[in-house]
C-alpha cells in the first residue's frame, strides 16, 4: 500500500484518508514512513500556524477534500491540510518521538491561532475551514473538543437553509464531519438532512469517480445512523 506522494500533501492526506474511512489496513512501516514525512512538513513556509505545509504542487494547482469540494484559497489550502494532517498523525499512532514533537508544536500553533480568531464559538472562518476543523476536534486533536463540538454543532443547525442542506456550509465535506462526531446532536442534523441523502443513494447516477463512490458510501453511513 503506498500512501505517500513526497511532491504532494494534499494526495498524500487523500490517501491516508481513504484508507481510514474504509477501515484498510496500513503496514507498521508504511505508518512510520508516512508519519515521518508529515511530521517533517511541520512548521516549513506556507504552513498555517506552524502547523504542516502544503507542498508547491498543492499551491499552484486548487485542491479537493475527501468529498470532492475544491478548496478556492491559498490560506484555506494551508489551514484544511494543517488541520487534516494533524488528524492524520493522531490516527496513525505513530510513536516515533520526532512525530509526537511535531504534532504538539503545531497543535500548539494552531491553539494559539484559535485564541485570536474572531468567530463564532465553535466556528473557524469558513464553512469549509470549520468542516476541517471539526474532523480535527473530533479524534481528540486541539483543546477542548467536546465542548468545542458541540457549540459548532449548535451553530451549524443555525445555518440551515430549510431545504435539507446548510448555508455557507460545502454538504458533503460537512456530512463527512458529522460521521467523525459522537454527539447526540448529530443525529438531529443527520435527520435534517436524510432526504438529500436518500435522493442521492437512490438516484445513482452514471458516474464512477472516486468522489462519487465516496459520497454514497458516506451517505449510506449516515443513513444507518437514524
């Protein structure tokens, strides 16, 4: 299983990523190497709040998150994957001492990133920003997580359009957050949006991209959770 892309963060957290979401099995060594390499990211120029930084390749051309929504910013291509790669280390529970330093100081970074961001509680700038950060809270990385969680959540509920999907908020990415989230409130926002899933599971249209295959099988995964 080769998960990294040494010219690129941005497939390399795709990969890690989809590995996690459908339960493959990563070798102790290929953990290590991909960890390692992350790690190494920590704290270089572009990273955002001395977190892990996108590669030149992520910069020049836009990137996607997991779900298919592009990322239209260079600030938001640095935060979503600083984010996203913190998420990854946690995950891969890789020990090596060079790995857990660079996760706590970029963790630091960002903590303090937090302190002075002006948002609502809960909240980070964007709606896709806040996704990322969520799924960041939500395997225990950053301070705060529950209580955090479940502000953005109450904000989030805020943000409905009445028509089964948020305001501000790209659906997608944002459903797969919820997934990552163990709150009673999620169900409550899962039900709000079943109808858009159930349309989406039923209508399978004729296309074979990976993000397509990703969207079903997440909306399947909600669905079963009401």
């Amino acid at each position: 299983m080769k998960l990294l892309r040494t010219d690129s963060l941005a497939e390399t957290i795709d990969n890690l990523n989809d590995a996690f979401f459908y339960g493959h099995k990563i070798p102790a060594t290929e953990k290590t190497r991909v960890a390692k390499w992350i790690a190494g990211r920590q704290g270089l120029k572009g990273s955002y709040a001395n977190m892990f930084a996108p590669s030149e390749k992520d910069f020049k051309s836009p990137i996607k998150v997991f779900t298919g929504e592009q990322v239209r910013s260079r600030a938001a291509t640095a935060h979503i994957l600083g984010e996203e790669a913190g998420r990854a280390l946690i995950l891969l529970k890789v020990k090596d001492p060079s790995v857990r330093s660079a996760l706590k100081i970029g963790t630091e970074g960002m903590i303090e990133r937090m302190g002075g961001h002006k948002a609502s509680p809960g909240m980070y700038c964007c709606g896709i920003c806040t996704a990322s950060y969520w799924r960041h809270h939500a395997v225990g990385g950053l301070v705060n997580n529950e209580q955090s969680l479940k502000k953005g959540l109450r904000e989030l509920k805020k943000h409905r359009d009445g028509k089964g999907r948020w305001k501000r908020f790209p659906f997608y990415y944002t459903v797969l957050a919820l997934n990552d989230i163990d709150l009673p409130a999620v169900k409550t926002e899962i039900k709000y949006i079943a109808p858009i899933l159930e349309k989406y599971v039923k209508r399978q249209p004729n296309d074979d991209s990976i993000y397509h295959r990703r969207r079903f099988d997440l909306a399947e995964r909600l669905l079963g959770k009401i």
